[in-house]
C-alpha cells in the first residue's frame, strides 16, 4: 500500500533519498530519480551540500532497489556545477530512442540561488552512471524548478520556472534531447516573484495537456494550481486546484514534483510530491496520490493509504 508522508524505506531498509524526483519507465521497469540529501541541513538557509542524484529501481511502484547514486558530487572542482557547495535539484529522465540515450536534466544552482541554470547528463544505461555534460540559461532567462515531458511523437520539452520565478518557460528540446531549440513560450506571467509560479509537472491525457505548478511560499506549503492546453505552447488555461479532501489548499503539506502516467492504462496517473522538511531535510517524505481526469478536469483526492486497485473501480464519469 501507498502511505503517503509516511516513511518509506528501500529493499535494504534505509530510508528513500530521492526528493524532488521524477519517474522513467523502460522496458517493464520503474526507475526513480531524486536528489540524495541523506547529510546534515546546513542552519544557513536549510540546504544540504550535494551528495549527488540516486537511482531506485521497481517493477511495481512500492518495493525499491537502491541503484546507488548515479550522478555524483564533483569532489575536487569547487567551481564544478555539481561541487558540494552547489544545488543540484528535480533531476528528470527521459529516454532517446535515436540515440540510445538516457538524458537527465536537472536545476543547478549556487546556494544564493543566482546562477540559476539547467543542467544536462547522459548515460547509455538508466541506472548510469551519468556523464555530466554542461549548464545553460535556457532560452537566454534564468532557470530555477523544472521538469521535462516527452510528447507522444518524441518531442521533448523543459518546462522551468523562470525570470525569478515570475513565469514558467515552456521549451522544445533538440532530436537528441541535450540542448534547447529556439522554439519557446512564456506562461503564467506575474510582476512579482513572490505571486509566480514554481514546480512543473505536466502530462497528457485524451488529447490535452495539464500542468501542474505551486505557488511560490519557500518552503511553506501552499495550493497546487492546475491548467489546461491544447499544446504545450498553450495557450493555457487556470482550471484550478486539483487537490481534494483535507489539507487540500496546502497539497496535503507537500510540493509536487512529477506526474506519472501508468503504462498501458487510460486515465491513470500518480500525482508525485514532497514534504519537505527543512529542519532535517533527509527526512523529506513523499506524498504520491492517485491522479483522475474528470470531466477534463484533474482530481487528486487525499488518501491515508491505498494501491493501484483504485484505478480499476468503474466510473462512468471518469473519461
């Protein structure tokens, strides 16, 4: 069973360490990727110096296998963008079927928050190890919270918080997925960074396109906020908070981070976030929910505790 915000420990009996994470599926494998924040939190600001992104392993979402860590801190560069004394945040995977690559991006920042870039990596194997690549400002702005999504046709995307977090960049990836076309779009504009929008998550279903983002309170929960689009250009639209049941104005106390589409099923996602915890942040817990469309709106009811069952109850107002 899923027991959100509860802890949720591998197959060795250590506690998960895959925060801000997202989920690639290959070949009848699950693989979690997350920031490893299993260090001291620092008292300045509440960060932990980089360990490096892990990798867990599944073949049915509850039990994991600890893959190691499979992009590591650079030890020895204190001017490296993966340095302990840098952040490493929402590392993503998605798979090039041309080139027979596993990319990953990821945010890479100083501990002030003002280098602000988007990292890349590539392995020839998911569980890596990664071969760092290099950073960039995408699209020429800044680049904090971000995600990727990989369409049905192939394209991919790098959706970002950027401009201080005053609008969310939406870009199309290159064929091999390791830079950025000059093909791109900037939503949800707000004049103050404290009013934008923050931690992307986007999928698909019948069609459309969703985004799931938070609002920008620091480590504070706050209401997720949902829209909906024909393109990943938009032009989009606000249906809401998908959040239903207690706790829901604050994301049941957690920040989304990835939604997960279940293989071979209609109309079935795993909303991913986490409750962060920035006194201890090794302790982070996750807060994965199940992801209904209704009536093209998304629903994400709280649960104590539940399994992939819920999926096969017959609705007939589910699409």
């Amino acid at each position: 069973m899923f027991a959100p915000g509860r802890i949720w420990n591998d197959l060795n009996g250590q506690p998960i360490q895959a925060h801000g994470g997202g989920i690639l599926y290959e070949q009848g494998k699950y693989y979690w990727f997350g920031e490893n924040k299993n260090g001291p939190t620092l008292p300045q600001g509440g960060r932990v110096d980089v360990i490096g992104v892990s990798c867990y392993s599944s073949s049915d979402l509850l039990h994991w296998q600890d893959e190691g860590i499979v992009l590591p801190a650079v030890q020895d560069n204190p001017d490296h963008d993966l340095a302990p004394t840098k952040i490493v945040e929402r590392p993503k995977v998605i798979y090039n079927r041309e080139t027979q690559s596993y990319v990953m991006w990821m945010h890479i920042d100083t501990a002030d928050y003002t280098y602000a870039r988007a990292g890349v990596a590539v392995s020839a194997t998911p569980t890596g190890p990664y071969r760092y690549v290099e950073s960039v400002t995408p699209c020429n702005t800044d680049c904090r919270d971000l995600t990727v999504f990989q369409d049905d046709d192939g394209a991919a995307y790098l959706i970002f918080a950027s401009e201080y977090n005053r609008n969310i960049t939406i870009a199309q990836l290159s064929d091999d997925y390791l830079t950025i076309k000059d093909v791109f779009t900037k939503q949800f504009s707000y004049p103050r960074r404290h009013e934008g929008r923050e931690a992307p998550a986007m999928f698909k279903h019948a069609g459309k396109y969703y985004l799931i983002t938070s609002g920008c309170t620091g480590w504070a929960a706050n209401a997720a906020e949902c829209a909906v689009a024909s393109s990943p250009f938009g032009p989009w639209q606000v249906v809401g908070n998908p959040c239903t049941g207690p706790q829901a104005e604050y994301t049941f106390n957690a920040q989304g981070t990835f939604v997960l589409p279940l293989p071979g099923q209609q109309n079935a996602f795993i909303f991913l976030a986490d409750r962060w915890n920035p006194r201890d942040l090794s302790d982070s817990r996750y807060v994965w929910l199940p992801l209904q469309v209704k009536a093209g709106i998304p629903e994400i009811p709280w649960h104590e505790t539940w399994d992939l069952t819920i999926f096969h109850d017959p609705d007939p107002h589910k699409e």
